[in-house]
C-alpha cells in the first residue's frame, strides 16, 4: 500500500528564508506527483505537478523536484512571504491507473503548516 | 468559468438520516473523485469516476454512494449518517489526457463541512 510522509507536520520561519519542504513515498510506482496548497477553511490548489518522468518543474519562486528510484521529492520556496503560510501537501498518482492517462486516484500526505512571520 | 463547485458549505444531521452532497465542474473534465479530509488522518479517496456512468470505489467506501450521470455532475450520497461520517468533504476533478501534464492537474472545490450528532 502506498504511503506519503510528510515531516515536519509543522514550519514557523521568519520572512526571506529558502524553504525546502519533504516529501517521501513506499512505492517508486507513480504516475506523477502533485504539490498543493490548503489555507484555512478553503480548499485545495495545485501549485505544481511532476509527471513520473520528469525531474523538476518550476513555477516562480517554487520549485519541486522529483526523485522516484528513491521514493523522494521536495518542494523548494524561494525568499518565503507572510502570504505563504499555509498548509502544503503532496500527493502521488498511482501508476496502475496510468493506462487511464490521469491522475484521479491520489494518494496524500497528511501535510505541513508552514508559518511565515513578517 | 466557475471550476468546482460544491453545495452546502456546512451541513448538521442527526444519525441515520441521508443527505447528499453536490459537485459540479464546467470544464468538462472526464475524471472527478470525492475525498474526506480528517484531522491527523489526511486527505482519502472515496469514490471516483472516469466518465458518466462510470464510478469506482477508493479507499474508505463504504456508507456512500455516487452516480455520474452527466459529465458535469458527482453527487456523493449518505444513506445513514453516522458519527464517523464527521469531516470535511472535496469534491475534485481533471482532464484525461496522457501524458499532458497541464491537463493532470486536480482541481479542488471549497469543500463540504459536515457534522453529524
């Protein structure tokens, strides 16, 4: 059974630091893997998705990384923001699924609170 | 261009009643999927579907049911509430399309809290 560990379940850092969150998975068999962002209350949004056979992706001052032979992957913040702070979590997409082409089944870490103080 | 949208936001039951929760997107999207999120527990599949008239259990099944009549509808059924049925529920949904990543992503609606006493 697959499992996403997500460690530390919280972060409080002050402003202008370089994140660097974790994510780790039992099963190399993925599909792809999602980073979202939760604030309080609302409900999730995708910042990121690495299909199983690329290493990175980019998106501003985010940048997730994927290693799946080692079961890890890492959500990168640059020059982190009071606006930041969230709860941020990381998902895979089984690979038996692949032939569907999608992402429909997601397995999800329990997340990380990140806290930006000003 | 809505996304995804779910009705209520807030719902109080007492046990062994049924309700239904709503899930609509406009962006006809094939897959969408209805999770419950738990406080230490994360976020679990309950159900999903490819296509209308296509549904598949997830990981904690059992207690609700859902149909996929339309492409843009995903109701999730409650037949008996229950205690255990306390979470805030998501409804999500994303394109079929192999190996475009763009078209992988979920989108989320704001979510269902629901209790039940």
């Amino acid at each position: 059974k697959q499992e996403v560990t997500q460690i530390p379940a919280a972060l409080s850092v002050p402003e202008g630091e370089n994140l660097v969150l974790n994510c780790s998975f039992t099963d190399s068999a993925i599909y792809n893997l999602q980073w979202f962002r939760q604030d309080p209350g609302k409900g999730l949004t995708s910042l990121l998705l690495i299909q199983s056979s690329q290493r990175e992706q980019t998106s501003g001052r985010l940048n997730a990384s994927l290693d799946k032979s080692s079961g890890r992957s890492t959500l990168y913040i640059a020059a982190s923001q009071p606006g930041d702070s969230a709860t941020y979590l990381c998902a895979v997409s089984l690979d038996k699924v692949s032939t569907q082409g999608g992402s429909e089944k997601l397995v999800f870490g329990k997340g990380m609170k990140l806290t930006v103080n000003p | 261009n809505a996304g995804v949208t779910q009705t209520p936001k807030f719902q109080v039951l007492k046990t062994g009643q049924s309700m239904t929760l709503q899930c609509a997107q406009d962006m006809n999207h094939e897959y969408m999927s209805w999770y419950r999120q738990d406080p230490g527990m994360g976020l679990r599949l309950i159900h999903y579907s490819v296509g209308a008239g296509i549904t598949d259990q997830g990981e904690v099944p059992n207690g609700y049911n859902v149909s996929r009549s339309t492409t843009e509808d995903f109701p999730l059924r409650l037949l008996s509430a229950a205690p255990s049925q306390t979470s805030v529920y998501f409804c999500a949904s994303s394109y079929r399309a192999p190996g475009i990543v763009a078209k992988n992503i979920q989108y989320f609606g704001a979510g269902t809290r629901l209790s039940v006493l």
